[in-house]
C-alpha cells in the first residue's frame, strides 16, 4: 500500500466513525430529555444505526453502490439539518448538534465523492491483487 491509499483507508475510517459517532448522539440525546424511553422508537433506532453501521462497512469494503447510497443519505441529512436550523424555534446553542451534523456530513461527502485518497483506497480495496 502507497501513502494515498493508507491515507484513503485513514479518511474513510474518520468519516465512518463520526457518523457512527453523530448516530449515537441522536439517539442519546433523544431519549435523555424525556421522562421515560419510547422502547419502540428506541428499536427502531437500533435498526437504523445497524443499518448504518452495515452500510459504513459496505463502503470500506469499496461497494460503489454503497458510496453512492451514502453520499445521497448524507446529502438528504444535510438538507434536514438545514430546515432544522431554520424552522426549528430554539436557542442557538441548541443547534449546535445540528452544525456538527452538517459538518460532518459535508465531509463525507467530499470524501466519499471526490477525495483522490478515498478513491485510490476504493480502487484498492475492489483489485486486491493489484499493486499500487
């Protein structure tokens, strides 16, 4: 492995466990402020950080399909949490979270779609047996 593809590896790692990360958050922050856990929601949450979690490893695997799924989940989080920051009517420091989201969505997304690093660790990661 090169520089570019170790770095590739390093980046795609960062990207996946901050979205893990920002997952797990949500969910926390959620059932934190009420008085008693929605055990239904709560499983419909686990699913959805399994599935993430399911489709994170997918793309270190380098599945095209599971870039591009994930660059347009990150595209429509980002637009969520923009409408958030808008419409939602709290304090500023509570939408705090909701910057971190778009922050780290973002770099996702350039990661996942344009970083020469990511797409030299893809091409790695699909032609094992090829040197670079």
């Amino acid at each position: 492995m090169n520089q570019s593809i170790i770095s590739g590896k390093r980046k795609t790692i960062q990207v996946s466990l901050s979205v893990v990360l920002i997952s797990i958050y949500t969910i926390y922050i959620y059932h934190s402020v009420r008085p008693e856990i929605n055990f239904s929601k709560l499983i419909q949450q686990i699913i959805r950080l399994s599935l993430s979690i399911g489709l994170l490893i997918m793309v270190y695997k380098g599945k095209n399909w599971a870039r591009i799924v994930s660059i347009v989940l990150f595209t429509l989080a980002i637009i969520a949490a923009i409408v958030g920051m808008v419409f939602l009517n709290t304090s500023h420091i509570n939408k705090i979270p909701l910057l971190v989201m778009i922050f780290i969505y973002s770099k996702g997304i350039y990661h996942f779609g344009f970083s020469k690093d990511v797409k030299d660790f893809f091409r790695f990661q699909n032609n094992a047996t090829e040197n670079f």
